[in-house]
C-alpha cells in the first residue's frame, strides 16, 4: 500500500521497518513498506516524541514515534498546490 492509499485517512500506528528495508523506508503498515521522499521539516524534536514531515510526491508523509506508550505512527495528506 502506497501513500496514495493512505492519504486521507488520519493517523495510523506503523511498525518499524524491516532490518532489510532500503534506507527509503520509515515504517510498514500492514505489512508492507512505506517510503518517504525528501525531509522537510522537524515538526517536533523532543526526549519523548519525534515527528517529521516528508515530501513523496505530491504528498505530504508525517511520521511520528511516542517513546513513551512505544508507538509510530503515520498521516499522508495531499501537499499544498495539488488539485
């Protein structure tokens, strides 16, 4: 499942990707990888939460890890410009 797929459809909990996942892979959801483009931004950078944003495409991939509850999960939305 691709972002395409995924766009839309608020925040979903991932696994982390597999020891043999190319670098491009930041999680996997039901199984199947899920590849990340160009980093954008930090949107947060804390002890206990990261979450990072990525352009793949004309989407916009946000990744977030909460090590305190020991969760990733991920959110595709449509990038700005895009009809």
């Amino acid at each position: 499942m691709g972002v395409k797929e995924l766009c839309g459809r608020g925040w979903l909990v991932v696994e982390p990707p597999e020891p043999e996942d190319a670098d491009s892979v930041v999680a996997r959801h039901a199984g199947e990888p899920i590849k990340a483009g160009l980093l954008t931004e930090r949107v947060v950078d804390e002890e206990d939460e990261l979450q990072f944003r990525y352009r793949t495409g004309r989407y916009n991939l946000d990744v977030k890890i909460d090590f305190l509850v020991g969760r990733g999960q991920i959110k595709v939305e449509e990038a700005d410009g895009y009809i």
